[in-house]
C-alpha cells in the first residue's frame, strides 16, 4: 500500500516525487528560450530552469532515511501509520487535485490499519485507470461549475500545500516540483515537459527510489520583429514561415520542415510526411492566398515586437499573438513570411488591417461587394408585384450551352409526368415532390433542366445543371465523370434582375477576375481539386518549380548544365511529369510571355512544328503576359512576344497549386506546337494531336526562348 497520499499518486501515475530525483542531463542553454521576466515568480522560475538545465547540486537539506532493502519484498507497500499535520495537508492537496484517488486511498488505509494489515500489495493497473477515469470526471464537473480559472487555482493550491508539507517532514524540495508550482504560479503552466529518466545502477535500490520527471522548457512562443521570426538553423539565421500547417525555413536547396527539439535546444528537421494530399497551400504562409490578394495583404502594418505561440497553431492557419507592450492579443496570420494581426469572423472569415477576406474554393479571396441594385425600366415606370415576377434572362455563355443540350432535356411531357409545377416566387424555376423528394429545375424556353446544390469540397459549392440519367454505358463520361453534369450556374446579386449566368461569368462580373478564359481555367481546377491524388514529393516538386526553382530547371532542360546545389533535377523533373499527368488537362486559349530569339522569330511560318525543351507556365489572363511582355522590351535576350497557345490535352491547371494566379496553367515540356499565325509581338501556336505527339520531337524544331514575369 502506498505510505501516503502523495506516494499513492505516484504508484497511480501522477508522478510527485517526494524523495531526491537525480540530477537531469544538462542541456546546452539558448538564449532565445529566456523570455522577458516581469514578476519575482517568473524570475524564480528562470531560475530555477538554468539550474535544472546545468545540473546544479540539488539541495543540502537532508536526506530521508530509506529502508533496509531486505525488510519487505518489493511488491508490497506499508500501510501508514495515522497521519498527523503534514500528511492532513497532503490528503487536503489531493482532494483538491484527485479527489477520487484521495478519498478511495485514504478510505483503504483506514480499513486497512483496522484489520491490521501491515503491508498489502500496490494496486493493479485496472483499478488505477478507474481512479484516474473519476478524477478526469471530477475535473469536468469542476470546470463547469466554477470555470478553468478556478479549477487552475485549485491545483496551484494544492501544489502550494504538497510543498508546505514537504517542508515540515524535513524532506528536501523537489527542484523538479518547485519549478512546475514556480510555472503554474507565473502562469507558464504547460511548458514544462518530461524528459527521460536515468536508469538506476543498482537493480535493488530501483523498485524504492522515486524519480521525479527531468524537465526541460518547451518552446513554444517566438519574437516577431518587423513581422517576421528569425531562427538559428544549421549555423545561420533564417527567417520561420508555415505552409500546409508545417513551420518551415528556406535553406539552400529550398523550403526545409523544421521542428523544434526539446532535448537539444536546438531547430532541426522534421521528417517528412508521406502519402497524398488535395490541400491548397501557398508556400510560407499559413492561409490560402493568391498574389493579388497577397499583395494587398502585405500593404498592411504587421505585427512587431509580439510573442506569438507556435503550440496553438490551427489547421486553419490561424496562429495567436501577445503584444505586452501594448497589451493587444488576439489571432495572426502569416503571409509570405510576415505576421499580421487578424480578427475572426463567420464562417473563418477574416479582417487583416481594412481588408475582408473569405474563404471560397479552399482560399480567402476578398470580400465581393453587391454592386448597385439595377431595376428595369418596367420597374422604374410601375413598381409592384410585377417587378417580382420578371421573365428570367439567361447570359449568352450559359444559352450556348443549353442550347448545345436543348435537345436532351426534359419536354412539357415528361415534365407533367415528373410532377414538376411553378415555383411561387421565383419566376422561370420549378420544383418536383414526386416520390417524397425535393428536386428543382430551371425552364428554358419550352425544356427543363435539373438543378442541385453540388458539394465540391468542405468550402466549394456550385449551383450545377444536369442532363437526365442515362441508363447503362451512358450514365459515364469517357474520363470517369458523370455524363448528365452540364455547367455550374449562378444567379445574379440583385435578386430583381432575375438573370443567370455560369459561374465563370459570375467570377468575372462580381468577383474581379480579368477574363472570361482566365474564369475558365480556374473553374477548371476548382473542379478537379478535390479529386487529384498527387503524392506529397510531386506536389513539393511542382511547387519548387513555379515558385523559387525555376530558373535552374530551365537552364538544365534547355542546356543540359547542372548546378552543384540540385543534383537532383532530373529526379524532379520526372516527379513534376508525374504529377502533371494526373492533373486533368483544361481545353482553351492560355497566355504566355517569351523572350524568342529574334533571328528563329523571324524565319517562323504558318505550319511550322516548334516545342519546348522547358515547361511552360501559362496563364488564362492574357494582361498578364502583354504586362510581362511590355514590362521586358527587346534586348539580348530575344523579342518579347506573347505568344497565345490553343490547347487541349497538355495544359494542367495549378493555380490551387502554386497560388500565384487563379487561372495559371502548366505544360510539359516537348509538347508539340503548330504555328497558326504570326504578327509583330504576337505568336500563335496549335497544340497538335495525339498521334503526332506520339512520334516526338521528330521534324520540329526547339524554341530558343526565355520565360517572361510579370
């Protein structure tokens, strides 16, 4: 039986030593981890922490008398005498901390001493789970009644009185227990962890000495200066960014996972993940953001000279801060490497500075504003119910497509034998109860389409139209997709207009895309993005290549020379074909900025097979590539040209990729061009078939090119 409440809460797990521990192994000291001391406890606590850290003598007072080793077998614990003052305080301790496990222990001695039973064997693992179940219980129950400040104050007051009771049997403090009441006091609780304990030369001694946990300090917190958090790793200073919830620095060969070790004070790498990942992440920054917004984000005031917790970081992103000279805390966020102040709002909307973003498609993109409520002239003439119940006006994108499928949706037939009626208030929809279902769909002119609510992914929904189900074969597309699915639609902002449009236009109207095409490619990957299974290298490799490592790759595609720090470009360029290819390609007109070689531009005709020996980072906007182009002029590198390439099997959209531009595109290198026009500055290339493509490089010739940026 345990001699006391305390030794009973070790033999249970709880592990408050009373008995000397040994001396921990000393951890080199970093400065870094010393934080701003502002009360007498947090300085006796620092205190303490460097003398745990550089293995101090541990006390002078003196020691307890231990006994004989051969006295009792090492199975059976003594049942104590009746407690006088010092164990009254301890059993008052653990009825603050555990008192499940302090009223079942104190109730087992006592009938114990009155059988007379003067050693009885510890208690068994089930029975200490049952306690260590009640007292989490208790806990719970006391939280809810008096709230976590008060259940913290508890259990400091109970270490307070294990300490006061330590003191009047003459045993000597604990430093390991001093520094966590010193912590709890100052309120650093949960920074001390537990370290691995010493192993006890003697077999026989082992089973009586109580080790106490070896502690050392965690870092959790880091100093933000000029919105950024600069770190030693591998004998340099090198600033601390997230991306995909990781901490990561950039080293020589690119973004490097870092963690911090405890035991060794010191950043090192953490290992890297395995499998796949849809996530949409932007390299060093803890949200989603493209460049646009990115650069607006950056053109507000981040945060400097705050502690901001690295512990408390979210899948969302979402990091918290304390200003102490100011006295702000609240949440943060990190974009391109610097830290901004952020407030939460609905649906993890967020507030940085006067910006308002919101999360759409897996990334915040700034808030859209409902434009000025346009009426109709009937309207303005004789406003009343007839202004509700306007004929709905469909946008020539979406009447092409429906009339491309007019001819396979529902007639005035079997619409009244589906049971579809008007629906009272929406002018054009109608609605189905047949088979106690709700189902809806839109009229155009005299045929009707099917319309659901389709879940892309946790943050993505789209408003789709759909063809009836086909029956066997026909119920799937040639890539696996359903074949009834059509386009994704919207409704326009103000609800008088009463007008439909896809949801690329509604992109380009309400939420600020340039182009229709660019709207196109971005719907494209929004569509394909929950359902690419890319592995975590493949996704790092494209990655790699669009953000930092482009200009080597290139240089090793297009003249075969090998840097000294990527030696492994060949491995990525096979792990970026890799992943290209289970990327779904887009069909369209995509953008491209060149700097061609002027004598090879000049002798270009119509009909000519040209391709790449590099990839090709394309977009859907075609001002970027007239602004990259006109931003370079002509010089030694080549003409600037922008070329525009029509393609169909070989353009992968990775804008959710890189998050860069929404409509950003990427292709293979040696995919197969022909030459369909040509003007000052301009360039028109035709991605050929698939037959041709088969037969490679043969008979074409590689373009002397340099990518243009923007």
């Amino acid at each position: 039986m345990p001699t006391s409440a305390a030794e009973h809460r070790h033999t249970t797990g709880r592990h408050h030593a009373r008995l000397p521990v040994f001396a921990p192994t000393p951890h080199p000291l970093d400065t870094r981890a010393i934080r701003r001391v502002e009360t007498p406890v947090q300085a006796l606590a620092a205190v303490l922490s460097i003398t745990n850290a550089t293995g101090m003598p541990l006390t002078t007072g003196r020691p307890p008398v231990l006994p004989a080793s051969g006295l009792q077998p090492a199975n059976c614990m003594p049942v104590p005498p009746a407690s006088g003052m010092p164990g009254a305080l301890h059993t008052v301790a653990g009825l603050l901390r555990s008192p499940v496990s302090e009223l079942f222990t104190d109730a087992r001695n006592a009938w114990e001493r009155h059988e007379g039973v003067r050693c009885a064997p510890p208690l068994g693992p089930g029975m200490r789970m049952l306690l260590q179940a009640g007292d989490a219980a208790a806990t719970i129950v006391e939280a809810a009644g008096i709230g976590a400040r008060g259940v913290f104050a508890l259990q400091t007051a109970g270490e307070a009185l294990d300490l006061t009771a330590d003191a009047l049997e003459h045993r000597p403090l604990d430093r390991a227990e001093l520094t966590d009441a010193a912590l709890a006091l100052g309120g650093a609780r949960g920074l001390v962890e537990p370290g691995p304990a010493r192993l006890d030369p003697d077999p026989v001694e082992a089973p009586r000495r109580v080790r106490g946990p070896q502690v050392g300090i965690r870092q959790t917190s880091a100093e933000l200066h000029d919105g950024r958090i600069l770190v030693p790793f591998e004998g340099r200073e090198r600033a601390l960014g997230i991306s995909e919830g990781r901490l990561q620095v950039l080293g020589d060969t690119g973004y490097i996972d870092v963690e911090f070790d405890s035991g060794d004070w010191a950043w090192k790498r953490a290992p890297p993940l395995e499998g796949t990942s849809s996530r949409v992440a932007r390299m060093d920054s803890s949200i989603a953001v493209f460049d646009g917004v990115a650069a607006q984000v950056k053109a507000q005031r981040p945060l400097d000279r705050a502690t901001l917790r690295l512990d408390l970081l979210g899948p969302d992103g979402i990091l918290y801060y304390n200003d102490a000279v100011s006295g702000r805390a609240g949440n943060a966020v990190c974009v391109d490497g610097r830290y901004y102040a952020a407030t939460l709002g609905e649906a993890l909307s967020l507030r940085i500075g006067t910006l308002e973003l919101v999360k759409r498609d897996g990334a915040y993109h700034l808030r859209e504003k409902a434009p000025t409520r346009v009426r109709t002239l009937r309207c303005r003439r004789a406003p009343g119910e007839t202004c509700a119940a306007l004929t709905p006006e469909f946008s020539t994108e979406l009447s092409g497509t429906l009339e491309t499928h007019y001819e396979r949706a529902l007639d005035a037939q079997q619409a009244r034998a589906r049971g579809l009626q008007p629906d009272v208030g929406r002018p054009g929809w109608y609605i189905s109860l047949k088979g106690g279902r709700l189902r809806h769909f839109m009229r155009y002119r005299e045929r009707y389409f099917r319309v659901r609510i389709r879940e892309v992914d946790e943050h993505t929904r789209r408003i789709s139209v759909y063809l009836p189900r086909g029956t066997g074969a026909a119920r799937l597309h040639r890539r696996g997709q359903p074949a009834h699915h059509i386009i994704d639609i919207r409704q326009a902002i103000p609800k008088e207009e009463n007008r439909f449009m896809t949801q690329a236009e509604f992109n380009v109207e309400y939420r600020g895309m340039p182009s229709l095409e660019a709207a196109q490619v971005y719907e494209s990957a929004v569509a394909q993005n929950e359902r690419l299974r890319l592995s975590q290298l493949q996704r790092a490799a494209i990655r790699s290549y669009l953000t930092w490592r482009r200009r080597s790759m290139d240089d090793f595609l297009q003249y075969g020379s090998l840097q000294p720090v990527f030696r492994d470009s060949e491995q990525v360029v096979a792990r970026i074909n890799r992943g290209l290819a289970r990327i779904p390609p887009h069909a369209g007109r995509v953008y491209v900025a060149l700097a061609l070689d002027a004598a090879q531009l000049a002798g270009l005709q119509e009909g000519h097979i040209v391709y790449s020996r590099t990839f090709l980072v394309a977009s859907g906007d075609r001002g970027r590539a007239v602004s990259a182009a006109a931003g370079a002029g002509d010089g030694p590198q080549g003409a600037s040209t922008v070329v525009t390439l029509q393609v169909q099997k070989h353009a992968h959209p990775t804008g959710l990729l890189s998050l860069q531009d929404e409509a950003q595109v990427m292709i293979g290198n040696n995919v197969l061009f022909k030459v369909t026009g040509k003007a000052p500055g301009e360039l028109q290339l035709e991605e050929l078939g698939a037959a041709r493509q088969a037969l490679g490089t043969l008979g074409a010739q590689p373009l002397l090119a340099t990518p243009l940026r923007d």
